[in-house]
C-alpha cells in the first residue's frame, strides 16, 4: 500500500457514499466556511451529467475550483480500469494548478467497458497543496450484475413494489444513496427496453426526503444500470417540440437530498410528456402529493406511464424514435391517521380500517385545468386492471378497491 492510501485511511475512516457512478460529495478546502461556492474554497467533486456507462469505453469529468493557482495531484489508487488517458495508455497519476479555463477547471477520467458481471470500484486520490488528501470513488455497473430487489428479498418487504412481471424487454433496477447514515433505497423502476421509458417508478416519499435544494442546472444522464442504447438520449436537450422531459419521480421529491436529487435526472426516469399537461395538472398533483399527503408513517407512491397505442412517436437528440405515453397515472398508499406505525411494522400488519389507497389517471394531452377533479381519481384496482400490473401486493384487494376522493382534498 502506497503511503497516500496509508494517509487518507489513516484520515478517512468512512468516504461520502457514491451514487450514478460518481461521487457528488464534494472534497473541500480546509477553509471552507460552510457557505461553499467562493472562490477562496478549493473543491472537487464529479461532474453529476456524465456517469459511468457499463456497457462502452468512456470518460467521466472531475470539476476543480477554488483558489486559483493552487496545485493540485491526483492519483489512481486503486482500479485498473481507468486512467488518466485514453486507453490503450494506463496514466496512473496527474498533476495541475486551479485556474478558471475549461483546460483547468474540467479533469477527465477514462474507462474501459465492465464485461464482468459484478460492479467494480475505484478510487482517486485528490490533493490540493497544504491541504489533507481526499479520496474520490467511482463505481461501474454492469450489464450482467443484478441487484433485483425480487431476487435479494426487498421486494416482498418495501410497501411499494409492484408485483413482478416478467418480460423479455423488462429490467428492473434500483437505486441508492446516503440517508441519515445509511444506504437509503432511493426509488425503483421497471424499465421497459422496447420503449426506452420505466413502465413505473416506485418509491418512499417522507417528509425527509423534501427540502428546497435544486442543482445549478439539470443534470440529465443516463442511467448507470441499464445500457445507454436503451435509454432516451436526453443529456443534450429534450424531446421534439411540445414535450418536456417528464420526470416520473420527480426531482422535488428528493431535493431534501442532493445525492437522491441527481438520481432522478437518470434518462430512464424521463418520459416524454406533453409540455402543456406536465406543466399544469400534472405538476399540480405533484405539488399536492408534497404538500398534503406526505405523512410521518410514510407515503407509498408509484408513479407510471401507459400506451395504449404506440401512434405517436418523437425522438431524441440522436434522432431514435421513442414511443409516447397516451396515458400516465399515480397510485398512493398510507395510513389513515399518519402517524401510528412502530419501527418494524409492516402495512400487512394493520387493518383495512388503518390504510387508505387513491389512483390519479390522465391522457397525455393538453387541455386540463390546473385543478384536480374527482374525475380524475380511480381506484387502485381499476388502475391494476387497466395496466395489468399489481400495486400494493401488502395490502387487502378492499383496500385497493378504495375510491374517496375526499380522503385526499379532492372535490
């Protein structure tokens, strides 16, 4: 071991948790004062628009700020698959000085493909002049790993989780991030491949998870657990005219958490929705989840786009065709007081009369009001038997066969 691991070991016991493949957590100057952002704080941390791809060779961008003309040295510490260069060179080490150029400011980092079948781990050590060093660690998936919630068990514990379907074109994927000291879920989704958008995405929705923070810009990237050939391309911009990138989590969901926040700019969360519609009643529903309905027993939500047809198409900015969603719809689940379960409840444990179910169902169209009406709630039954999918597997068919639009404020 090289004596920089011994001294970032030594000063590192536990390293800020990683997430799309790179670390957000930025490494800061000793004479941070708290505010971050001025330019007397040096800092690095990874670009959160370019992840690591699993299936190419690619690069990823470490961002360096602070005072300018400090010096600066990095070092691979562990991780032979990536390099300072473009391989076929291996560049092990890199030194620099912080300036204010693209040169300066944008470090890039390559890798090679994961053709294992198991995520793979590296690490960077990065150090400012006079200052301690900093480990920077970057994860790659791969196409063939699998970290199936329905394989490993959660599936059958988290509240949220559809029943499983199988399917040739679907992939379903999880994602993670530091919460309160520990590997939080984040949410989850069912991609569907022959779409290139999640059928659903499920997720927790706590009043932990909401704040005010909000990227500089809107980190769009693809998401590092499913081949980019997949996904909608939207990095670069939106969809054709008239439709927004549509998250199905939405990013104000996660913004009490800046990790969880990125995590909902994956191209997989993104469907393409008509502007007028996710601008208006579909924001409007959103914001009312939020604001309403969030519950310290915790809120269960999944979210989800339909085609009942594949009539309409648009493409992305690499010109592949995608599908448009002619329906989307958002299905609820929590307790009846809000505030009545015990550490290691489960929902099964608690009696029709605790729990209450709502669905939300739109065509994806222009022409809705801002506000919610009744005709625009179903049961969740009815939104299983449109769908053919299975939401709330914890719960009694009683439950999901609710429809009291009241219960939720909506007249």
């Amino acid at each position: 071991m090289t004596s920089i691991q011994n001294r970032i070991r030594n000063i590192f016991a536990v390293v800020g948790a990683c997430v799309a493949a790179a670390v957000l957590i930025a490494a800061c100057g000793k004479d941070d004062d708290g505010k971050g952002g001025g330019s007397s704080v040096n800092k690095v941390e990874w670009d959160p628009a370019v992840t690591v791809r699993p299936d190419t060779n690619g690069q990823v961008v470490l961002l360096v700020s602070g005072r300018t003309g400090t010096p600066w040295s990095a070092e691979i510490v562990s991780g032979d698959w990536i390099s300072f260069d473009v391989f076929p060179r291996v560049v092990k080490t890199k030194t620099g000085t912080v300036g204010t150029s693209l040169h300066e400011r944008e470090q890039f980092v390559y890798y090679k493909a994961n053709d294992t079948r198991e995520e793979r781990t590296a690490e960077i050590a990065f150090t400012f002049e006079g200052e301690a060093p900093v480990l920077l660690r970057l994860v790659q998936y791969s196409t063939v790993s699998s970290d199936d919630i329905y394989q490993t068990g959660q599936a059958s514990v988290w509240p949220e989780i559809p029943v499983y379907r199988s399917g040739d074109s679907y992939q379903y994927v999880t994602h993670y991030a530091a919460l309160d000291g520990y590997n939080a879920r984040n949410y989850t989704l069912c991609f569907d491949k022959s779409t290139y958008t999640a059928s659903w995405v499920a997720y927790p929705l706590h009043g932990v998870h909401i704040g005010s923070g909000r990227p500089d810009r809107d980190p769009w990237a693809y998401d590092p657990k499913i081949a980019a050939q997949y996904q909608a391309n939207l990095g670069r911009g939106g969809y054709g005219a008239g439709f927004d990138r549509g998250h199905q989590i939405p990013n104000a969901d996660r913004n009490g958490n800046l990790e969880m926040q990125y995590q909902t700019f994956y191209c997989s969360n993104a469907t393409p929705q008509v502007s007028s519609f996710n601008q208006r009643i579909w924001a409007t529903l959103e914001g009312k989840v939020r604001r309403d309905y969030v519950c310290p027993d915790t809120l269960y939500v999944v979210t989800g786009c339909y085609f009942a047809n594949r009539n309409t198409t648009t493409v992305d900015k690499d010109g592949q065709v995608c599908p448009v969603p002619t329906h989307y719809f958002k299905v609820l689940l929590r307790t009846v007081r809000g505030n009545i379960r015990r550490k290691g409840d489960l929902l099964r444990d608690y009696s029709d009369a605790d729990l209450q179910t709502i669905g939300f169902w739109f065509e994806n169209r222009s022409g809705y009001p801002n506000a919610l009406s009744t005709s625009d709630t179903r049961s969740v039954a009815e939104i299983e038997r449109q769908t053919g999918f299975t939401f709330f597997p914890q719960v009694s068919d009683a439950v999901k066969a609710q429809r009291n639009p009241s219960a939720w404020g909506v007249q």
